[in-house]
C-alpha cells in the first residue's frame, strides 16, 4: 500500500504536496471552523414579543349553527395551509366554542409562520346563514427607529435599508427581523429589534436599540503550525489581522492580514502570507472577496552545491450567498464561489513550468442550520467542477494519466454539539465529520487531506492525502468560568480515511487520541493541544504532537 504525504521540507514539486497547498488547506479548515462558530453564535434572538393575542369569539349562548361555507377573507397568503386548517370545521354544526377553535388555531397558524403582529375575527354577519366568514387582520411594518428615534443621516439610513432592503410597508415577519438583527450586529454594533405600535392602527416600527463602539479591531496571533519540528525551521507562524467595519455604511467589513513563519535563516528561507478580504450583507444576500499571496524561499541541496527555490501563490475567491429560509430554530441558505489560484514556482530565478499553474473551480452548495436531538447542528454540502475559465492551465496529460484540473467533486461537513450538565458539572459534546469524493485524479491543492488540527488530531509534519475520504472528530470539553475567563479542558478521538485514483494508491486510516486546554477571555485566547496516533499510515509516526496558538485583540 502506497500512501502520498506532505514531507517537511516540501520543495515545489510535481508530484507531491508543496507547503503552499498545505497552508491553503489549513486556512480554508480555519475559516470553515470560524463559519460554524459565526453561525452558532450569530442565529439570532427573537426580538421581544409577546404571545399571540388572545382570541375573542362571539357571545353566542348556547346557539349553534350549520356551516356549510367559511370565507378567510384577506388569507391569500399561505391559502393552502389555510384552506386545510378550514377543512376540518368546513360542515360542522359550530357553536362558540368551534368558533373559538378555528380562530384559534388560524391566529396560532399565522404566528408560527413569524406574523406576530397579524390577527383574525369574525365579520359582521348572519351565521344562520351558514356561512362563516373570518377577516385576516395583518400586521405591517411602518418604518424604522433607531433608539426611539427617526434615522438621521445617510449613512444611518443605509445601515437600515441594507439590513434588509423593502422591509417598510411590507407585512411584519419576525423572521424577516431577525435576518436583519443578523446583519446589524458584528463589530463596531450590538443590536436588537423591539416591536413597537405606530400611530396608524395595523403598522409597527422597528426600533433599533443600538450601542455602538469602535468599527475596529486589530489582532496578533502566533501558532506552531509549520511543518518542522526546531523553531528555526518555520515551526511558529506570527500573524496580524486589521479589521475595519461599515466603511460604506451598509454592514461590510475590510480585512487586512499578514503572516510570516519564522526562519534561523531567512536570507533563502521564507514563508510569507498576505491577505484582504472584503464582506458585506444586504438582507438575505451576502458576499465575499479575498485575495490571498504566499511567496516562498527555501533549499535544495544537490550534488554540486545547493539551489535557490521561491514561489509565489496567489488566490482570488469570491463568494456569495443567500438565506432561503428562516424559522425559529435555524435557516437554509444556498452559495456559489468561484476560486482562481495562480502558482509560479522558481529554481535560481528559472521558471519550473511543470510544477507552475493557474486553476479555476467553481462551487455550489448548500448549509442547513438547525436544532437537532438536543443539540446544534450545521451541515454543509457542495460540488466543485474545476474550469478553463479566467486563464486556467491545460492539463498536461489526458485523462487516466495523470492528475486533472478539470474534475468534479463533492463535499460534505456535518457539526453537531450539545450542552448537557453531569450534576454540577457542564460539558458539551461536539462530533464533526468531513467527506469527499471523486471520481477523478485530483491535484493535491484539490485533494482531500487529514491528519492536522481541524480533522485527526495527533499528526503535523505529515498528513495523508486522497481524491476521496473521510473524517471524524469527536471531542468532549468542559467549559468553566474563572475570574479572569473560561477554561475548557477536552479530550477527544479522531480517526479519518483517504482513498486515490491514480499513482497515489488505495489509501488507508489513521486514528488518534487527544487531550488539551483552551482559554478565552475578552481580549485573548490560548489552546494547548497534545495528540497520539494509534493508527497511521507508513511514514506518518506515532510520536506524540503539540498544537500551541494564542491570540490577542483589541
């Protein structure tokens, strides 16, 4: 069994993971974490409202009446849910208390859909008529409040009208509300919506009730994710993230980032990262854009002295998607992306053409979140198709000779935790699992990887690689607070597969066990991580491994 692993030294190559594709992995299986984490704690409260109003039918006495017809007058909207909740009264003999019922179960109908301001009554009428006839009294929303008053300013406007765009005059869903306390809040903003009366019967205003404070944050990050084992070899990554909010006015942020490992000899020896991203929402539509470099320095020693090898990696992706659906426990939402990456690698300043090219993919998927068993759940799938779009490289061999740029994948990540208290004691259970499969012969920037912090716990310097896998991670904390912040040990078991289509061979699994500590307080947070494989594949080890980062912001 043959098994293709990222090496420690990673010289550009053609055929084996360089340190560029194993950084790219590592910062996409960062910012997913950080989605997942966003999502969990972004899925909004439900602004303050009360219960449905109580329903108040006809003082009837004891008469009843055969009803052959019911008219929901004003009930267009969700009229086949309507017509279903009608059906079962529709040819009763109904007296006050069918009456109370059928109202009651419209108006909780109505509420459950997110229209807490829309009510139902009784028309004048001659129920010995037998017809029953029900006017739908909706809710609309007159505009907006910020803290009580009218918006001032442009950009207070474009704040609100961004948050979610044709909201005023339009009938009042509190799931609509919540999409834009979502996009209200972020950094720079602490925002929730309260329902409020307005002078005009049937109309509400969104009052805003915001705090305000700097549309800034600067942070400084260190890590030892670099593929050597001595501090001068890259082991420690620095980083420091720039991020400002609202530069428009209509809930976008600009990122600025900058990372650079360090080396005992950074003359011929060198791994810089630099990146801007820029992201914005308006209603239920978000995007993102991020530019990413990486050029490289490092060695190669020959038989007659040694070479010069530098690199230069850049990505461009955009992204943008959009929310389907809300309802009070979670939301669907649908993406595409588009991703570029140009690679250009060097030997003494000469251009190694077969390990320099230009790949274009495209994806599409979906996420769900939602309440499941108790817990959180948050499930993403998508297929990828690699293009000849935007410049991207021909393949250099045909298909089944060699690795493809235009392929076809697909990927699924499932995340589920769940609180739970045994006696005094908290704790919370998180499993997550990632899969890919394909059919084709992938590049290793394509390729699925584990083995790392985000997937098996207990390797670094070498991962396993596959067209197709699969991983699982399972990790039990307790989180405690302390006065200066929370502290969560955890433990954890992993284990994870890989599978190749080409010369990489079948692949195989490895498993590992894992135990650590993380610390967050207000303005920093520190994870200590120490794993041990008892399954790995040939040339992965079973020594044990630290995962050290800290992080600080203001």
């Amino acid at each position: 069994m043959t098994v293709l692993l990222a090496g420690r030294s990673a010289p550009a190559s053609a055929f084996g993971p360089t340190v560029q594709d194993r950084e790219r992995d590592l910062g996409e299986k960062a910012r997913r974490q950080q989605m997942i984490e966003q999502h969990r704690r972004g899925h909004a409260a439900e602004p303050a409202a009360g219960l449905p109003a109580p329903v108040q039918a006809p003082e009837l006495g004891g008469a009843r009446f055969p009803i052959t017809q019911i008219e929901v007058r004003g009930g267009a909207r969700h009229s086949r849910e309507i017509d279903r909740i009608v059906e079962r009264y529709r040819g009763a003999t109904m007296g006050q208390a069918e009456i109370f019922a059928l109202l009651r179960d419209l108006m909780n109908f109505y509420y459950g859909r997110g229209y807490i301001t829309t009510g139902v009554s009784l028309a004048e009428q001659n129920l010995s008529s037998g017809k029953l006839i029900v006017v739908v009294h909706w809710g609309y929303v007159k505009g907006w409040r910020v803290n009580g008053k009218a918006p001032e300013g442009m950009r207070e406007r474009l704040m609100l009208s961004s948050a979610m765009p044709g909201i005023e005059g339009s009938v009042l869903n509190i799931h609509d509300i919540d999409q834009a306390i979502e996009n209200l809040n972020g950094l720079g903003r602490a925002a929730k919506i309260n329902v409020v009366p307005a002078e005009e019967a049937g109309y509400s205003y969104l009052d805003v009730v915001l705090q305000r404070s700097k549309p800034f944050a600067v942070s400084a990050s260190v890590d030892n994710s670099g593929l050597g084992d001595r501090a001068g070899d890259g082991l420690y990554r620095y980083g420091v993230d720039i991020a400002v909010a609202h530069l428009l006015g209509w809930n976008d942020v600009l990122t600025l980032s900058a990372g650079r490992r360090y080396y005992q000899d950074p003359a011929h020896h060198a791994y810089d990262s630099l990146a801007v991203s820029y992201g914005w929402r308006v209603g239920r539509w978000s995007a993102d854009l991020r530019y990413i470099a990486q050029p490289t320095k490092s060695l190669l020693s020959g038989t007659y002295g040694d070479y010069q090898l530098s690199g230069n990696t850049q990505d461009v992706n955009l992204r943008v998607s959009r929310v389907l659906r809300r309802w009070r426990t979670g939301t669907d939402a649908v993406y595409v992306a588009i991703d570029r990456k140009r690679v250009r690698n060097y030997i003494d300043d000469t251009l190694i053409e077969i390990n320099s090219n230009t790949h274009t993919s495209v994806t599409a998927g979906v996420n769900r979140l939602d309440s499941l068993f108790g817990g959180v759940v948050f499930a993403d799938g998508g297929w990828t198709r690699g293009v000849g779009w935007l410049g991207a490289s021909e393949d250099p061999v045909s298909a089944g000779q060699g690795p493809l740029s235009r392929y076809d994948k697909f990927n699924l990540n499932l995340n589920w935790s769940r609180d739970f208290t045994a006696g005094s004691l908290r704790a919370r259970y998180t499993a997550a699992m990632g899969a890919q499969y394909s059919k084709d012969d992938l590049y290793y920037d394509s390729k699925f990887v584990i083995g790392d912090q985000y997937t098996v716990r207990g390797f670094k310097i070498r991962s396993a690689y596959g067209d197709s896998g699969v991983s699982v991670s399972n990790t039990l904390s307790f989180p405690f607070p302390t006065s200066i912040g929370t502290v969560t040990p955890l433990v954890g078991v992993d284990w994870g597969a890989v599978g190749n289509n080409g010369e990489a061979g079948n692949g195989g699994w490895i498993g590992a066990v894992a135990g650590g500590l993380r610390m967050s307080t207000k303005w920093a947070n520190a994870a200590v991580t120490i794993g041990k494989p008892f399954r790995a594949l040939p040339g992965m080890g079973y020594g044990v491994v630290w995962y050290l980062s800290a992080s600080a912001t203001y």
